[in-house]
C-alpha cells in the first residue's frame, strides 16, 4: 500500500512539474507570436492594463497596512517593468504592410519575462522549504523580504511591462494611420 501512495504522490508531482513547465512554454511562444496592430484592440489593451494597474496600486496600498514595504515593492516593480516595456518597444520588429501595420516582439524580452515568472515561483518555493533560522536583523534583504512583497513586485513589473507596451503599441498604430488618413 505504501508503494501505491508513493508512486501517486510521484505521479501528481511529476504532472504539476509538467504542467507549470507547458504554461511557461506557451507563455513564451504567445509572447514572440507575429500580431497586427488594430486600434480597437490597441485601444482596449491600454484601457484595460491602466485599470489592472490603479486596481493594483490599491490593493498594494491597502495591503501596506498589515505587510509593510509592500507598496514600495510595488513601485520598484512598476519601474523596472516600465523600462523593460520600453526596451520592449526599441526591439519589436515592425513591419508595414498593405493589410496594416504587424509587429513581432522581441524574443529576448519575453524570455526575461518568462524568467522572471520563474524565477518568482522557484522563490516561493525555496522561501517556503527554507525558513530562517537567523534573527531578522542579520538577514539580507532578499531572504528577509516576504514572498508576498515579491510578488507584488513581480506582478507590479508585468503590469507595467504590458501597460508601457499597450501604450507603445497603440502610438505607433496612430502614427501609422496618420499618413493614410491626409
């Protein structure tokens, strides 16, 4: 019966495993695809990742009551998702066509999203299976910070990231259509 116990709690393992990596493969080819630029998805795209932002920003607010720096996080993650928007945009492959405008975004960025996915879900994990033993005053930054502020973190970069993008995206599309519409 042990043997039996053992090999499903394997099983499940081994399937989790498998699944998280499928959902990050996917993520990755999802965020290199070959897309054309409409304005209404444009338009909603930047509509809709403003709102996702305030909505975070709030929750992060309301969450700096009982977890401290949590807010904080959040903005340092707003900043480095910010940038990495930008740099998003400066190696996104534009291509003008007689149907419209497509881009391709940069293979490179997505892989340090995806990273950064990772790296997040392999933190909670050794967070998780390593409590501290020393005093928290003589903890570095990065073990003594919980796993909830790096979240926050992660999440705030990824919100920013596609917001800037969002906004990118939908300025380049403007100033594609300005020409054809004199």
């Amino acid at each position: 019966m042990p043997i039996i116990l053992f090999a499903l709690l394997l099983f499940v393992v081994l399937a989790f495993a498998g699944v998280v990596l499928l959902s990050l493969a996917l993520r990755y080819r999802a965020g290199t695809w070959r897309r054309q630029a409409r304005r209404w998805v444009a338009t909603m795209n930047v509509w809709m990742t403003s709102f996702s932002a305030l909505l975070f920003l709030f929750i992060a607010f309301l969450m700096s009551f009982w977890l401290g720096p949590t807010l904080q996080f959040a903005f340092a993650g707003f900043a480095v998702g910010g940038l990495l928007g930008l740099l998003g945009l400066v190696l996104t492959r534009w291509e003008v066509q007689q149907e419209g405008l497509f881009y391709t975004p940069s293979r490179s960025v997505a892989v340090v999203i995806t990273f950064a996915i990772t790296a997040r879900f392999l933190y909670g994990w050794w967070h998780a299976t390593h409590p501290g033993n020393s005093l928290p005053g003589q903890q570095h930054w990065l073990t003594s910070g919980s796993a909830t502020q790096f979240s926050f973190a992660v999440a705030a970069g990824l919100i920013a990231y596609y917001l800037v993008y969002a906004i990118g995206v939908r300025l380049r599309l403007l100033r594609h259509e300005r020409p054809r519409s004199l």
